[in-house]
C-alpha cells in the first residue's frame, strides 16, 4: 500500500526538530502576546498526546530555528511530538521517499510545480474542503492560497493537497 504525504500550502508550514527546540518565550510571560490563542489551539487539538510526526522541508540555517521555534509551542500545545528534518536537496529527497514508500507525513513545498507533480501520482493525500474554507474564512489571501494548493489528483480531480 502506498504510503502518501500531508502537505499544506503554508501552514502549516508546521514543523519541527531532529533536536527538541526550546520554548523561546515563556507561555504567559510577554503581555504583547495573544497566549490565549494558544490555550484555545490546545483545547481545539485533544487527543495527539504521545503522537509523533515527521515533516521534510527545504528549510536550514536560520530558517530552520525559526521554524523549530514555532514547533514547540505546537508540541507544548499538544502534547504531540512534530520532527522536522530540513533539506537543500528536498526537492530530489521528496522524490525518493515518495517513489520508495516512506515519505515523511508532512511536507513543506517550495516548489508548486513538485507538488502538483506528486499529485499527479499519487503520492499526496487530500486536506479537503474544509481545509480549504478555513484558508478563506482566515487569512485575507485566503481564496489565493488555496488556489496555489490545489491540484488534479490521479483521477484529474481538483484538490487542495
């Protein structure tokens, strides 16, 4: 059974670290902080205690700590364990995995072409519709983020992948 891949336009631009990242700030500790979104993401997402997940992404250096640093407060949240393994050669590396059987869950796609690419082929999964509305109903470019994670599947079907 093939095994296929989460992606997401940019959110999720969700990620993590090989290395458990540290919280940056202190939950509670900056009033210039909304930390009551945080609790409401935490009780949003019950359930993923003890849950692990790899996420592959093009990301290193700089970007990668950021990236990490974001990832904690996910983790925190959740009580889930996100890892997040960045490469210069993500976009061969998502090739091979994908081809191979093991790809990562999560993919972070620098590349709209790729992705539709992999779609084509199978080798992404779905997010569906209500991913889809949530994009447009919370960010101003909502209905053009969408439209850039949208795909024809395998069967020529238009998806957000």
């Amino acid at each position: 059974m093939k095994k296929t891949l989460l992606t997401t336009a940019a959110i999720i631009a969700l990620g993590a670290g090989i290395a458990q990242a540290e919280l940056v700030i202190e939950p509670g500790s900056d009033d210039r902080i909304n930390w009551a979104s945080l609790d409401e993401f935490k009780a949003a997402h019950p359930g993923l205690e003890g849950e692990s997940f790899n996420i592959l992404g093009p990301w290193l250096g700089g970007d990668q700590e950021l990236f990490q640093s974001v990832i904690a407060y996910f983790n925190e949240a959740t009580g889930a364990q996100a890892n997040y393994s960045g490469s210069d050669s993500f976009e061969q590396q998502i090739v091979i995995d994908s081809e191979a059987g093991s790809p990562p869950d999560m993919a972070v796609f620098p590349q709209p072409g790729l992705a539709a690419d992999l779609a084509k082929r199978g080798f992404l999964r779905p997010l569906g519709e209500e991913t889809a509305q949530w994009l447009k109903d919370n960010y101003a470019a909502g209905d053009s983020w969408a439209a850039l994670g949208t795909y024809a599947d395998q069967d020529g079907t238009e998806q957000l992948f």
